[in-house]
C-alpha cells in the first residue's frame, strides 16, 4: 500500500512540472474616453442631473398612458424579445449543467450478462463454457480532482456566457422600446397630418371652385384655374401618401406588439407632454457608458473568453480522477448475493498529456485569439457608444433650435389668417387671400409637426444611446 502511495505522489509531483507555452500580452481595453463638454454643459437641449444611472421609465415623461401600456405590451408579446428570454432560460441551463462538475457523481453499475468464453480464451476452467456473469454495484462514486481549475475556469466561462446573454436580452429589450416609442409618435403624428392635410385639401378645392367661378365670369385667364387645379392635384397626392404612411405605421407598431395588422391601438393624438429638455447625467465617462447593455455583454464576453483561455491553459496540466465502488459480482447469479460476492474498488485514474500533435496548442491560441477578438469588440462598441452619444446629443441641441424656429413661424402664420380674416370680413378683399393664409397656417402646423415629431425621436435615440434604464432589467 505504501508503494501505491508512494507512486500516487511521485505522478503528484511530475504533474507539477507540467506546463503550458507562453502566449504574446493580449489586446488591452480602452480605459478612459472624451465627449465634448458643450455637448452636455452647454446644450440647452439636455438638464444634468447627479445620478449617473440611465433613468428608468424615461418615457414616462411624455405623460401618455397609452404609449405607457404599448411599451408594456410590447415587453411581453414581441416575439423577438421572447425568443432573447429563450436564450437566457438556455445559458442558465448551461450555467446549471456545467457546475455539476465541481460535485462528486454518485452512480449505481448493475448489469447481468449471458457469456460464452472461447475454449482457446483466458478464463480458466470457464473456458469453452457458458455462464451468467452478474456485477452489481450500487454505489460508484466518481470526483475529478480539480488540482488545476480547469473545471473551475469552465464554469466561470460559462456563467460570464449567461451573463453576456442577459445582456443582449436587455439590449434588445431597450431598442424594442426605442422602437415602439417612436413608432408610436410616428403614427400620433401621421394621424394629425392626415387631417390637416384633409383640411389642406379641401381649401384647394374652394380655391379651385373660385378660380373656375372667375374664369367663366371673364374675370381671370384660363391659366389660374390650372394652376390651381395643379395645386389642388398635389395636395390630394401628399394627402394619399400620409394616408398609406400612417396605415404602414399601424402595422409596423402592431407587430412591435406581437398582434396582428388588425389590431386596434390606442392612440390618441396630441395627448402627450412634450418635454423641453432631457434629462441626462451630469458627466458622461466609461463608467455612464458602461452601463449600456451592449457594452455590458461586450464587458461579460471578455470575462468568458479570459476564462476559456485559462481553461485551455490548464488541459496541458495533468487530469486527475478519483473513483470508487462497492457492490458483487459472482459468475452464476445463485452467489451473487453471498459474502464472498462482496467487491470494492478505488483509487486514482490520471491522465497526462505527452503527445497531442498541437491539438492542446492549437486550443489555447485559438483562445487567446477569442480573448484579443472580444477586446477589439469591447474597443469598438465603446467607440461607437461615444459617437453615438455625441451624434444624438448633437442632434437633441439642433432639433430644439428648429423647433423653436417652427413654432415662430406658426404664431407668424396665425396672424396673417387673422389679418386675412379681418380684411375678407371688413369687405376689403375676396376670400382667396383668406383661403390662401389659411392653406399656409396649415402648412405650417404640418411643418411644426414633423419637427416636434424630430424632437422625439431626437429625445428618444439620446435616451437609448444612453442606456435607457435598461442596464438591470430583469429576463
């Protein structure tokens, strides 16, 4: 037995002197970034606020309890966001399955075999026989001795796997909602045109009655009333392709849903707040960044491919596994209950790798390469966080200025309805002038609506770009 001992530590000891080949220092993560200051200090578009935290609910501030339950609904029933809940409930499986190797197995071996030995074999006087041969073993006890913590690395990896993957679910979560907001406005917004544009409509058409009045009356030349009839055609094409925009922007938002084309969605014009500046944080650094949930999967798969790099490090070190058994075994199941049927058996089983032909190589560049691509990922994605950030922030500050400048132009627009109104009713002009004005004021309304429309679409990237509170969103 102390032999055996004696033997156990020698391999103990050589194992030790196993290593593995040295790699190149991996690619390194970006530590810090700079957006400009006057993107956030100084844009009358945004108001800082101390918690660094994206805001949770954000679009809570529109004040609009239909675009509040279609963010809800949507939530629940899209089918892609399902299928990212799928794979969560898949890399939590994983992350189960792949810890049971840091437990001891216990099985229980039972097998009975009916067995001819060959007359030429090697069993003795059983030879040219046939027998019944039973081996029941009802306790097999198996542990992987985890010197190297390779089992160790494996699961690490595979927990970093899960992790990256709620990430991606919470990503998917926040441009879902991202795209039910906008959709949402969209179509509130192409619902309002739709009858300003009605309204447009039918003063071209008084305008048109007016002009063919005038002409048959000798008053005005042939060319007005085609001119007018023109203008008239053109605001019934515009008015038709609002018509079929609105009706695309119903079904796109059903299906953001997960309902079908013919689901009627509350929706209710004009209903909602629309705020004058976002709140945002009051220093935008990796720390705000890294709480997008992209960038947070991009973070957990660097932690994945480190810990499989590690795991494949370790597979050049020796495997050591530790088994027991007790049970019978007798030829002819009559004695197979007796005490001299009784049997154990344990020790070790240790496996050193001495030749592979690269393959333990292969793997571990292969993973150092993993380690260096989920680096450069990470690198990019924070980069095009930044960017994006900037780009939205700069838009948010622009599309204030623009809409500022259409509500002036409204307010200008309803004055000269009014001075038009005036005049017609004081006798002092016809009514085109009043008709004319009017078909203004309207375009103006429009024009006011598309912009407030890129206000909140303005208002809803730069919140997403953010990461929309979304960073802890269960799955």
């Amino acid at each position: 037995m102390k032999y055996y001992i004696r033997g156990a530590i020698a391999v103990l000891i050589f194992s030790q002197c196993a290593c593995a080949p040295t790699l190149p220092k991996g690619a390194s993560v970006i530590s810090h970034i700079n957006l400009p200051q006057k993107l956030s200090s100084a844009n009358p578009a945004v108001e800082s606020r101390t918690n660094n935290l994206p805001q949770s609910n954000w679009w809570r501030m529109f004040e609009n309890p239909d675009l509040n339950r279609l963010v809800t609904m949507a939530l629940k029933n899209n089918p892609g966001l399902a299928k990212a809940s799928a794979r969560v409930r898949l890399a939590q499986a994983e992350v189960l399955r792949s810890g049971a190797a840091e437990w001891p197995h216990l099985d229980s071996d039972n097998k009975i075999t009916r067995a001819h030995n060959s007359k030429n074999g090697n069993h003795g006087i059983y030879n040219d026989k046939t027998s019944t041969v039973g081996e029941i073993n009802p306790l097999v006890v198996s542990y992987h001795l985890d010197l190297f913590n390779e089992d160790r690395e494996n699961i690490a990896a595979v927990q970093a796997g899960a992790e990256a993957v709620r990430a991606e679910y919470r990503q998917s979560a926040l441009m879902l909602s991202a795209g039910v907001i906008k959709t949402y406005f969209a179509l509130a917004t192409a619902e309002q045109l739709v009858s300003i544009q009605g309204e447009i409509v039918k003063l071209d058409q008084a305008a048109e009655n007016i002009q063919i009045s005038a002409y048959k009356a000798g008053i005005q030349p042939a060319v007005d009333t085609v001119v007018q009839k023109v203008e008239t055609a053109n605001a019934e094409s515009i008015l038709a392709a609002l018509q079929q925009e609105r009706a695309a922007l119903r079904f796109a938002l059903a299906a953001l849903l997960g309902k079908n084309p013919d689901y009627q969605l509350p929706i209710t014009a004009g209903t909602h707040k629309i705020p004058d500046r976002l709140q945002i944080p009051a220093h935008i650094d990796l720390d705000v960044i890294a709480q997008r949930p992209d960038i947070q999967a991009a973070l957990w798969s660097i932690k994945h491919a480190l810990h499989t790099e590690n795991s494949a490090r370790a597979a050049f070190y020796p495997n050591i596994n530790l088994r027991a058994l007790t049970g019978f075994n007798s030829i002819g199941l009559s004695d197979l209950f007796k005490a001299d049927s009784f049997t154990y058996a344990f020790g070790p089983a240790i496996n050193l790798p001495i030749f592979e032909g690269g393959a333990l190589e292969g793997r571990l560049q292969a993973s150092a390469a993993a380690y260096d691509i989920a680096v450069y990922t990470y690198n990019q994605s924070i980069l095009t966080a930044v960017s994006q950030i900037a780009t939205d922030l700069s838009a948010l500050e622009h599309s204030k200025e623009q809409l500022e400048d259409r509500v002036l132009a409204c307010h200008q627009s309803s004055t000269l309805v009014d001075v038009a109104t005036s005049q017609y009713n004081s006798g002092i002009t016809d009514k085109m002038p009043l008709i004319q004005s009017s078909i203004r004021f309207n375009s103006a309304i429009k024009a006011q609506l598309e912009e407030t429309l890129n206000w909140l679409s303005a208002v809803t990237d730069a919140a997403t770009a953010l990461g929309g509170g979304f960073q802890r969103l269960p799955s």
